[in-house]
C-alpha cells in the first residue's frame, strides 16, 4: 500500500472526526479508509484512533504521529507546488463557504471576473449562514462577518459591513415611524430578527449615538436564520430591522425599503477570509483569499480594513 496515501487518510479521518466523513471527502471507500488506518496501525504496532460509534478520537501515540505526518505533508505539498510552478497557473477543487447575502450580492456576481483570472480552479461554493467546521467539514476557506470565536484559524480582514435599520412602507402606514429605539422593545413596534444556527439565540440590535450605545433584544414577529430569508421578511413588511447596506441598496433605490433611526447607527462589523492554520495554503487557496481581499476592497457598500 502506498505509504504517503496512507498518511494522507489516516490526516483527513484525524481532521473530520468520521471514517464516512474522511472517505468522503477523499471519494474513497469507507471500507478501503477504514483497511489503510487499520493497516497503518499494524505497521507501527500502536492504536492511533479511539473508535466509537459517534466519533473517532485520536489516541496520544496519534496524536504525535498527526502532528509530525501533517507538518511532512505540508512540505510535500511545497516542494510539488514548486516544482510544477502551480503559482502560475492555479488549479484544481476548491471548497469554500460564505454566507447567503455575501454570496447573492457581492460572490456570485464577480464570479466570471474570478473564472476569467482562474480558469483552471473548479469551485465548490458552499452558500449558508450557518458556520461551518473548516477541518472537520473539508472546507479550503470561509468568508464570514463578525467577530470570530475560534481563535486556532487563520483570519485575513478584507473589509468592514455597515448597517442600517430598514422596514418596508407598507409596514410604516400602519404603524409608524419609530423615532427612538427604545420603540421597538416596549411593544409599540415589532421586528425582524435574525438568530444563530448555532446558539438558536437572536441577534441582538445594537444602535450607536452621541457616545451612547443601546443593544436591544427585541420582541418580534418572526425569527429567521438566513440573510436572504431576512431581508425578505423585512420587505414583506413584518417589521422593522437591521440589515447590511450592501442587502438594503437596490430596495432603498426602489423605493420597497426605507431608512429609519438614521441618526442611531450600528457599529461596522468586520469580515474575514479564514482558512485553518495547519493545512497548506496552496496556491488555489491563495487565489481565491487575494481575489476576494480585492473584491471586497473595491466594493462600494464596504469599507476597508
């Protein structure tokens, strides 16, 4: 059995946590997966894995052999890439995720732009605001906005989000124009809310004035989980909220959204391109992180880092 292939399994069922998840993303066999850590573990005569019907976990003795076969294979890759010059000519599946209204606005659209600079890269987009596991998930790179709670990946900011507060004039005619933000928690409004995939908690709505900040839970109507779903629910008049201005442009132009609080404003959050520490930024990896540091450097709703 070829020894470098056995390494490079015995790495991705580390990473994905799952035999099915590692056999997977290397679309093998879970059976020939499972046949070469088996035969890994034979050949060094120590257990690496821990094994339950939920999870696999390393061992101590795997542990110390992941560490030192990931850094090995990370030179390879090195020494590959540069001998075939992959620099010039970046190539190859390229799995990243970005968040629904990232991805309908500002990806999406550039896409031909990125394809006429990369030919050659075959792009998995995977488009959910629910923040996904880069390791364990196989995930070349992320682009998520806000503050970012695992502290192990490497992050590049590429830009700031501004937003606004938003209803619909149908949702105006019939209950007014909320002067103070204290409006939308004492039951004289309703609004949007936005909650995480993660926690199931909402988002609070943070407004800014004059050196006073007021971060509000407020009551609501309707909850949602996804920024395109988000901005629907606004538009259909269910209520007030707070929503990226790159979302809100084309429905300020029409006329279907209108700014309300503008004197209160949310501070910018940051968006990041992330991608894990211990895997080899190649050179498609590296395309798609400086394409999208442009991308987002030039956009007119965004500011820069």
């Amino acid at each position: 059995m070829d020894q470098i292939q056995t390494m490079r399994v015995f790495v991705r069922v580390v990473e994905a946590g799952s035999f099915t998840k590692a056999a997977e993303s290397l679309a093998l066999p879970k059976g020939t997966v499972t046949k070469l850590v088996q035969h890994l573990e034979g050949r060094l005569k120590v257990k690496l894995l821990n094994r339950t019907t939920r999870r696999v976990t390393v061992t101590p003795d795997g542990a110390a052999y992941y560490e030192r076969t990931a850094r090995l294979l990370n030179d390879l890759d090195d020494i590959e890439a540069g001998m075939a010059n992959a620099q010039a000519s970046p190539s190859g599946r390229l799995r990243v995720d970005v968040g629904a209204s990232v991805a309908r606005h500002i990806v999406v659209p550039a896409l031909p732009g990125f394809y006429e600079r990369y030919p050659d890269i075959q792009l998995d987009l995977g488009v959910s605001d629910r923040v996904v596991d880069l390791i364990s998930d196989n995930v070349d790179a992320v682009i998520r906005v806000g503050d970012l709670t695992d502290q192990s990946l490497v992050a590049r900011r590429i830009g700031n989000l501004s937003l606004l507060t938003v209803a619909s004039p149908g949702y105006l005619k019939l209950h007014g124009t909320p002067l103070h933000p204290s409006e939308l928690e004492n039951g004289n409004h309703r609004t949007v809310s936005f909650f995480s995939s993660a926690t199931g908690r909402p988002h609070p709505h943070v407004f800014e004035k004059d050196g006073e900040t007021l971060e509000l839970t407020a009551r609501y109507k309707v909850a949602v989980n996804d920024s395109n779903a988000h901005t629907m629910a606004i538009l259909a008049g269910l209520g007030v909220s707070q929503t990226a201005v790159f979302a809100a442009a084309p429905y300020l132009a029409s006329g279907e959204l209108v700014e309300v609080l503008a004197d209160w404003k949310r501070p910018a959050l940051a968006v990041h391109v992330v991608y894990p520490p211990n895997r080899h930024l190649n050179a498609k990896t590296r395309a798609f992180v400086d394409w999208a540091a442009e991308l987002f450097a030039r956009h007119p709703h965004l500011t820069r880092p």
